[in-house]
C-alpha cells in the first residue's frame, strides 16, 4: 500500500531532477569566486601608502584572479 506512493514520490523526485539542470560554466564560477575574494578592503590603505597608487592598483586587480584559479580547478573538477 505504501509502495505505491513511494513510488509515485520517486517519480515525481526523478521529474524534478531532470528539470533542476545544474549548469555552471567556467566564466560565471570565475565570476563568483572573484567577487567573493575582492569584497573587503582590509588592508587596502597600508597598501596604498606603502607602494604607491600604481602598484597598488595593479595588486587589486591580479590578486583576486591568481588567489581564484585554484578554487576554479577545484570547483570544477569536482563538479564533472
């Protein structure tokens, strides 16, 4: 008797699954990762005052993208 309705409820999961695609590409994962990263600016006067506008700003951008390509590879390989 509840072997029915088991059933129905796993169909019902199955029909779920299917609909529910999980697609993360590479860009949009790079995305959240480094927006993840470069969301505080702890540190970021000392920084400035010690190497200089140039520098500094060169620093904030490459960062984030050499600390995220671990995670990415990670991330992404688990995910296959």
């Amino acid at each position: 008797m509840n072997n029915g309705s088991d059933q129905s409820a796993g169909r019902e999961i199955s029909i779920e699954r299917q609909m529910l695609k999980r697609s993360l590409t590479l860009l949009p994962l790079f995305g959240i990762i480094f927006f993840t990263v470069c969301g505080g600016s702890f540190g970021i006067e000392s920084l400035f005052s010690s190497s200089g506008a140039g520098l500094a700003l060169i620093l904030i951008a490459i960062v984030p993208f050499i600390y995220s390509i671990p995670n990415i590879l990670m991330v992404r390989s688990y995910s296959r």
